[in-house]
C-alpha cells in the first residue's frame, strides 16, 4: 500500500546516442523550445511593464505558439512536436508560480527569483515530451522521438514500466541522456527498526549523524574535485575568445560532470544505507541553518547537502520511513542536548566542549543530537513534516555507473562501513577549498 496513493515518481535516466543528422533535429528542437519560453516570458514582462493583466496558460500558448506559427518569423516552430513546445511554456508557467508562491510565503525554503530568459550558451539544453507526444521505447531499444528519430540508448538497467514522459538533455560536456519519469506502484515498505537519526551539517564533514557518525566525501571525490579546482584555474588563464580556452572548456565541462557523477551515486550509497538502518530520519532545514552558519561551511557543502536531503526525502516516503526538516531558531551548536542549557559562543576551532551540567560534548555530535530532538518533538506535533517528494533520480543500488564507485566497496556497506578513521583524520583536506 502507498501511503501516497498515487505512487512515487521516480527518474531514470540513460546515455543517447543520436546520429549526427538527429543532433542537428535535436538542436533545432533545443531551439524552438527556448524560442518559445523566451517569447512567453517576454510577452508577460511587457504586460507587466504595462500594467496590463497577467497572461493566463491558455492565451499565452494562443500567442506564442498558435499565432505565431502561422507569421513568417516564426513558422520554423512547425518544424518540432508540438509537445516540446508546450511542455516549455509549462516549465515558463511552473517557474512563475513557483515564483507567486515564494513571493507570497507559500513556499518554503529559499526566496525564488522571477523566470530568467534562457540563453544559446547555456550548459544545459533539454527537451520534454509527454504521453501525448506518442513518443515510444521500441521493441529494438531504440527510442523513437517525434520528428527526431529513433534513436540508440544505453540501457544501463532495465525501466520498470512504462514511462510517463522522457526528457531529452544535452549537457555541458556534449553528452546526451533520456530521462524518463515512471510512478511505481510497488510496495516497497521496510520492515520497521527501532533507531532514529538526526544529522547535522557538518563543518568538517558532509555530515554528521547523532549516534556519532562522521561521514567523509571518500578520497576519491576530493581528488577529482581537486582536480576540476587545478582545471578551473587552468581556464581561467587562457585569453578569452582563443582556441585554447575553448579547449579549456570542454575539459572543464566533462571533469564537471564526472566529479557530478560521482558524487550523485556515493550520495545515493549513502542515503539509502541511512534510511535502511532508521525509522526516522531528521535534517536541518538548509536555508535555516545556513543563517547562523559560516561562509565556509554553506560553499563547501549547500550544493551537496541539497541534493543529498532530497534523495533521503523521496527514499523514506519510497521505504515507508519517517522524513522531517527541521527549522531550528535556537544556536544548536552551543545549546547541550543533554540538559538544554545555551552556552557561550565557540570559535570554529572548537572542536569538543563541556558543558556545566557535566556532559561532554563533539561539537558536531550534539548539534546533531539537537537536530534529532526537534524532528522528534515536530512529528509529535505532526506539523507536516513529511511531503510529498518531487520526482527524483532512481538509486543506482544495482546498476554502479561511474567506476570509482564501483572501485569502494566502503560505500556500499552501510553507514558504519563509511566511517572509517582514515577518511575522519583527512577530512581537513576535503574541507577547505
Ligand atoms: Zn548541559
């Protein structure tokens, strides 16, 4: 049983291998798409410039791509599905209400700017077609987009059943994937254990959990993200508009996405041997605790530790688990999780402190104490902690795509097995730029 109803939605996502002629079909595509979001939210920028209605879904779809097809500027829109154009002025529609909603306090978390215009040069180019663009896995395992083709595909582990849409992505390195959303309808529920967590973000770790865990990115991610930091200077040399900072570029790009790959499957190892061991699991809320955090600490881990409470948050509604962000006014860091008392402010240094009442405490360990605390005493109070999760990445639990990851067998273990004193003694090294 779901406690969702509806199923959980997850993505899965596989290399294409498009032909030259389709690469050109799918740039073309790529273009249209922005042409349309471009014009949508132009459109509705000038009628706030003059002061006239917001636009409505419908009318918008009218202009932009209706009428427009049929003017001589904009008749090479006939030339896409017009399922990609639809689903860009979704995405434009999507962007503004997210937008309303952070404006007004609806929406939660960091305040949301208004949709930005999408560019030629950006990194990351994407296509989306729904059911109703008829798009289709064959019998032969290509997939056949509509006016693109049929194209080769990867396909690193089976789709568990049939997909509601695919989005097509070309990224920065030139690479291209399908990924495809699919709503299982499983029961995946875990038989239930007794332990809780709370994990804190830690400042020299990627995290800290509250039964004392210390979790460490594993050596092979700080030497790859060290390598794109030595890459990334490297370009920053080059003289702009030559030939070897366009060559400087790609490098960039592909050292990017492998250091992306890498940290998204030793991310899902990790929070799936987190949810599998708890009952429940509590996080800080990012854009509260990155108040009263360092500078330091959000540059090194924010990106990271987005992503990663994410997947812990789709998993526990996947495996029947309990899941709760955690808004923490007080200074979790000086307040004793053992009798509650608020201590003086510490320098960064301080690693360990006592408190008068005679604990002792790692800094780190308490905050996360803390963190467990107030998702236990929020989930007694049933303020809606647990939401339902946007669609997100599949785990890779069976199919390790990226060799390194298959390379650690630490990851793979559990928790226990990621904490291990060689990665604790060198955590200084992953932590400072
Ligand atoms: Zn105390």
């Amino acid at each position: 049983m779901d406690r969702y109803g509806a199923g959980v939605q997850l993505r899965y996502n596989y290399r294409l291998y498009p032909t030259p002629g389709q690469q050109i079909a799918l740039a073309r595509a790529f273009g249209c798409a922005r042409v349309v979001f471009n014009d949508g939210l132009r459109a509705r920028r000038e009628a706030r410039e003059q002061d006239l209605p917001y636009i409505s879904d419908a009318e918008l779809s009218r202009q932009v791509i209706t009428l427009a097809k049929a003017t001589p500027e904009r008749a090479w829109l006939g030339e896409v599905s017009a399922v990609v154009l639809q689903q860009a002025l979704a995405d434009l529609n999507t962007a503004y209400r997210n937008f309303f909603a952070s404006v007004s306090g609806k929406r939660k978390g960091r305040a949301l700017a208004p949709p930005r215009y999408r560019s030629r040069k950006d990194n990351r180019q994407a296509i989306r077609f729904t059911k109703n663009s008829r798009f289709k896995v064959l019998d032969n395992g290509r997939l056949r987009l509509p006016k693109i083709g049929e194209l080769q595909v990867r396909w690193s582990r089976p789709l568990p059943s049939a997909p509601s849409s695919v989005t097509v992505v070309r990224d920065a390195a030139g690479r291209y994937f399908a990924s495809f959303v699919v709503t299982t309808q499983q029961d995946e529920t875990l038989p239930p254990v007794d332990s809780e967590v709370g994990i804190d973000l830690g400042l020299t770790h990627f995290a800290v959990l509250s039964d004392g865990t210390k979790v460490t990115a594993p050596r092979f991610l700080r030497r790859a993200a060290r390598k794109l930091k030595r890459l990334q200077r490297a370009l920053s040399r080059k003289q702009k508009g030559s030939n070897r900072r366009r060559k400087a570029v790609v490098k960039v790009a592909r050292a990017h996405a492998r250091v992306a790959d890498t940290r998204r499957d030793w991310q899902h190892k990790l929070s799936t041997a987190i949810i599998r061991e708890n009952q429940a699991v509590y996080v800080e809320d990012l854009c509260v605790a990155g108040l009263g955090r360092t500078r330091l600490a959000k540059s090194v881990h924010d990106a990271g530790w987005a992503a990663f409470t994410a997947m812990l948050e789709y998993k526990a509604a996947r495996y029947g688990r309990t899941f709760g962000r955690v808004d923490r006014f007080l200074p979790s860091t000086r307040m004793c999780s053992a009798c509650g008392g608020t201590n003086e402010k510490m320098a960064l240094s301080v690693r360990a402190w006592d408190c008068p009442c005679g604990a002792a405490h790692d800094r780190d360990v308490n905050a996360a104490l803390n963190v467990l605390a107030a998702g236990r005493a929020e989930s007694r109070n049933d303020r809606g902690a647990r939401v339902r999760p946007p669609a997100m990445a599949a785990p890779r639990d069976e199919a390790v795509t990226h060799p390194d990851a298959a390379r650690t067998p630490r990851s793979v273990e559990g928790i226990s097995a990621l904490q291990s004193g060689e990665d604790v003694k060198t955590s200084r090294t992953a932590c400072t730029r």
